[in-house]
C-alpha cells in the first residue's frame, strides 16, 4: 500500500518535472499535532508518530524523525520502501543536507508551501539556487493522490471567561500593540493556532485533544482582522468579537488581504511559524521584521488567576490518577486487564472531575517492552495483557476549564529485578533533584537538566529527549518557550530564561529496548525567591500530585537529602488527596505515601 502511494506521487512529481518532493508533519500554521486532514506523511510513509520529515525522490523515499520515535518508526517501515533517517545520531544527514546533496543541477524541489514555514521555505529556496534548480510550491500533491482525505474540521469555537483567564482579550491585544509599536511594525501577521486562541480568549475543537480552530490573524496598528471558518461562530461570540474590534473574513482570505498589504507597511512576521506561502504573497517592498511572536512569552507567563486555576485543575487530576492507581493495583492479577482498558478506566475517572473537557494528548499506556518506546500507542494488535510483574508506564493529561495536566507514572505491577528498581530510583532521584532546584534568575533549562540527567549519566545510560517541556494553558500540552535539555535544539524553541509563571516538566526517563521503559513526570511553577546581593532566586513550585511507587524504590540508593526530598513529596501527596479519597482508598494512598 505505502509502495502504491510514493508510486502515485512519483507520477504526480514527473509530470511536473519535480525531482525531491517534501512531505513535513505540519498544518498550515506549524502547529506541533495535527488534525487528520492534514496527516500526508503519515498517508505517505505509514508512519504514525506526531514528527518527522519525508522526502520522496524518483529513486528513494527517507523518513526523518527523532529519538522519542525510533524504535516505532523501525516497527512501522520495516516493510516499505522508506528508510528511516535517525535524526542528531552521528553520521545521519539532516534533511536539508539529504536535499542539498541530492537536487540534481537545473532540477526542481517541491513542497506544498503553506505546509512548509518561512524559515525553512528560504533555506530551500537558497538551496535550490545553489543547484540552478526550480521551486515548486503550488500544490499539495499529496491532496491529489489521497482520494480518501478527510474534510477539513470545524468543530464549535467557545469563550472562556476572565475568571479562567485572568486578562481580557482588548488587555491582551493592547499589549500586543505595544509590542508591535516597539519594534515599529504597522502590522501583525500571526498565524501559530495556540497564540491566537490565547489572545482571543476562544478555544475549540479542530485539533484532537488541542483545543483551538484553525485560523489567521492580522492586527494593524487600529484594527484586527481574524480569518476563520464563519459557521464555527456562535451569536455570543460574534458579538463578543464586535465589542472587542475584532473584523471576522473567511479562513483563506488571509492570503489575499496579505497580497493587497501596501508597500510601505512594515511586517511583524515570525518566519519560525508563518508558511512560506504567506510570505511569498508579500511584496518585496514590505519590510518584513523577522521575530518570535511577542504572545508566545506573554502567554508562556502564567497570570495568578491562571495558576490558581492550574492549581486546581492538578488536584482534579491527581484525585483521578490515585484512583486509578489504587484500582490497578487492587485488581492486577485477579482480573484481565490490558493496555487499553487500563486507559480507559483512567479516562472514566478523569471524566468524573468537573469541568472536565478532554484529554490533553492521547495516554501512553504501554507495558513492559512497549513502555521502551516514549510515544508508544496502544492498538487493537498491539496492546498487551498486564500480567502481575514488571512494568506499566501511563503517561496521560486533561484539560479542565481551569488548566491542563501532564502525568506521568511507572507503576510495579508484581515482581521487578534488582535491575528495574535500581532504574527506577534514579529516575525518581532525578525528578526529585531537579524539582528541589534553586537557581539565579537568567538561568535557562539548559543550565538544569543536569540536575535530572545527572544520576542516570552516573549509570551510564541515558534518555533520548528532553527533561522538560512548558505547559499550555488549556491549549498543547507542549508549550514553547520553556524547557529542559542538556543541548539547544533550535527548532525546539525551548531554551529561554526561565521566569516567574512559567509551568514546565520534570520528567527523567530511562528506555531499554526490548526490557521496559521508566518515566516520572510531575509539572513545576518557576517562582521567585530570595534577592540579595547575589541576585534574584528562583526555585519550582511542584503542582502534581499522585504516589511514586514505593514497591519500586531502593531506599538505600537514595541519599539522606534524596530521601527527605521522596518523604516530604509524599506527605504533601497524602495531605492534598486524602480528602477525596474513599475511606479503602484513603488507608492505601496512607500506605503508599509512608516515609522510607
């Protein structure tokens, strides 16, 4: 099947003469997930994971993704013609040098280019120049052999109130103009999904378990325009939008008013996000100011109204996965429980919480050798039998009208090897080191990820992504510009000064290929401490509230300062849930959360 369809796409590419064809994952607006219409290197290559790269040529087919997907992607290519191109392993080129090296002199590469963003359309552009070659970037080809493809989704946008907000749209817009009279731009073309959602206070549906619709924006210096799918629109909200100034046009009009812009207009455009497209349809006259959009801090600075509702939205979430927890560990071995259904009764007891909305990434529920691959997802064919040993790794999330969560916890579902306890606590030693940071303010994550990375380097083993990742609110559970890693990775955008506000996640692993996968994850507010002389302190206030496994930990591994670190964690565990606990329920979570 995946043989046909690169066939397929081969003919569409000779008929036009294009000899590299580009298949990214991304929408129209450089968004991290993406809703099903917009999975052409999926259809292409039958690769499921959220990223990677495809690149067809009249010969060979390469996918590229990163370390989270390579035993996947293996698993998934094994039987096609596609190769699998293992992205910052040594010796592997990048998808740029694999394009550079291969564009023949006078041929043509060609992408789809409002799936493809600014900055990386210019780095092609330039290559094809070096090569005397064409660029085509017209047409989806993709869109022309999937004769299946879904519709486009338009699901329902709603409002969400200053009482979950903390800050009201004309607020935030008048910011935004400040920040664009700043650096002198006349105009604003943003197009990043989560940034806009943020400023207009609105979310949806056209994302699974991403609550935003698919739009433009363009705001001037006096008005503000938002391209969008007019049937998505209550009668609320239009009214909502008029009071606050803001012009409605359709969805793709936005590529027509971006050609009309005036020649002495000056753009404030994020080349990083905006498609290559937009930016073509712009006149050569127009001053084009390349940077970051000034929402993605503003909105990465949680307000207090949004963290006291995160707050909330964690006690919601943390009530759900005791639950859960006390049920699997009540019933393995007793009764059959799968992969699947583990999620699903998860999934149940997070319904049960108010103003639960859904789920904020699909659960990782992977057992044993599965839980080795970080993104693993459970199918029909895949999904394993729990049996009462090794173990479960459950990496899940909500959102609620008061925020969103990420949890991640490996649970002992029997007997474990000296080997998998002696993992496991260095994964929690680490979580709990780098929880208990206190830092100068101009730190950046990569200035921390030692703290986590540290007690697994000391074992000589290492976890292939980053330690953390900022946290939307109510929008992707991944959220720039916050993170940890012990490398930049540019395209990440997640090395920034860690402020006051920020939520990040701590989240150390260890992934043994064929044996099992650990991870522990909990979400960090930055604060701000002390300031003395030295400077401003900041330190992390831990928001995540469920057990570590206790049947999982070596005490005698730990330090005394790592051991109080796991006790005090687990009292405050203990004193935040018991509340909502049943009384069964409350005597084990006592027990799970006792002092080692």
């Amino acid at each position: 099947m995946i043989s046909e369809r690169i066939e397929a796409l081969r003919q569409q590419m000779k008929q036009r003469g294009i000899s590299i064809y580009i298949v990214p994952t991304s929408d129209f607006h450089e968004s991290e997930y993406v809703g099903d219409y917009f999975k052409a290197r999926r259809y292409i290559t039958g690769f499921t994971g959220s990223a990677g790269t495809a690149v067809i040529t009249m010969e060979d087919a390469g996918l590229w993704t990163d370390g989270r997907y390579f035993i996947q992607a293996e698993n998934q290519l094994k039987d096609t013609p596609v190769t699998l191109f293992k992205m910052a392993e040594e010796g592997v080129p990048t998808v740029k040098e694999y394009v550079r090296k291969h564009l023949e002199e006078g041929g043509c590469l060609g992408f789809d280019g409002r799936v493809i963003n600014s900055k990386a359309g210019e780095e092609y552009e330039a290559i094809a120049k070096e090569k005397k070659a064409r660029l085509y970037v017209s047409e989806d080809l993709v869109d022309i052999i999937w004769t299946e493809r879904p519709a486009l989704p338009a699901e329902p946008a709603f409002l969400l109130g200053k009482e979950y907000t903390g800050e009201s749209t004309r607020d935030k817009l008048k910011r935004l103009r400040e920040k664009m009279a700043a650096e002198k731009a006349t105009v604003h073309i943003l197009t990043s999904l989560y940034d806009i959602a943020w400023l207009l206070n609105v979310r949806g549906g056209d994302i699974d378990h991403v609550p935003v619709i698919l739009s433009f924006m363009m705001m001037t210096e006096d008005g503000c325009c938002w391209y969008v799918n007019q049937d998505v629109l209550s009668e609320e909200l239009r009214i909502y939008l008029k009071i606050n100034g803001i012009q409605t046009k359709g969805y793709n009009h936005i590529y027509q008013d971006v050609e009309a812009l005036e020649a002495g207009e000056v753009a404030l455009v994020d080349k990083a996000v905006v498609n290559f497209r937009i930016l073509n349809n712009l006149k050569p006259e127009i001053k084009v100011i390349d940077k970051e959009n000034p929402t993605v801090l503003m909105k990465a600075v949680k307000n207090e109204v949004e963290l006291a509702n995160t707050r909330k939205a964690h006690i919601k979430d943390g009530v759900a996965f005791t639950k859960f927890m006390y049920w699997l560990k009540k019933n393995i071995g007793k009764e059959q429980i799968t992969e699947i259904s583990a999620s699903d009764y998860l999934k149940e007891r997070r319904k049960e919480q108010e103003h639960f909305l859904d789920l904020s990434f699909d659960t990782i529920s992977a057992y044993g050798p599965n839980a080795a691959m970080m993104h693993y997802s459970a199918t029909e064919e895949s999904n394993a039998t729990l049996q009462p040993e090794g173990f479960l790794l459950v990496d899940s999330g909500g959102h609620y009208l008061e925020g969103t969560t990420d949890i991640t916890r490996t649970l002992a579902l029997g007997k474990l090897t000296n080997e998998e306890k002696r993992h496991f606590t260095a994964v929690c030693r680490a979580n709990l080191n780098l929880a208990d940071a206190k830092f100068l303010h101009g730190c950046r994550g990569i200035n921390l990820d030692i703290l986590a990375r540290g007690p697994l380097w000391d074992l000589g083993i290492d976890y292939k992504c980053g330690t953390g990742h900022g946290v939307g609110h109510i929008l992707n559970v991944h959220e720039g510009p916050n993170g940890i890693r012990w490398r930049i990775v540019p395209e990440r955008n997640d090395s920034c000064v860690l402020e006051e506000g920020m939520v990040t996640t701590d989240e150390p692993g260890v992934y043994l290929e064929g044996k099992y996968g650990i991870r522990t994850e909990n979400e960090l507010i930055c604060r701000k401490g002390e300031k003395n002389e030295y400077g401003q302190f900041m330190y992390f206030e831990n928001i995540t509230f469920a057990p570590i496994d206790l049947d999982a930990i070596l005490p005698e591994e730990m330090s005394g300062a790592e051991r109080k670190r796991l006790n005090d964690y687990h009292k405050a565990v203990y004193d935040t849930l018991a509340p909502y606990m049943t009384e069964q329920e409350e005597l084990w979570l006592k027990e799970y959360t006792r002092a080692v």
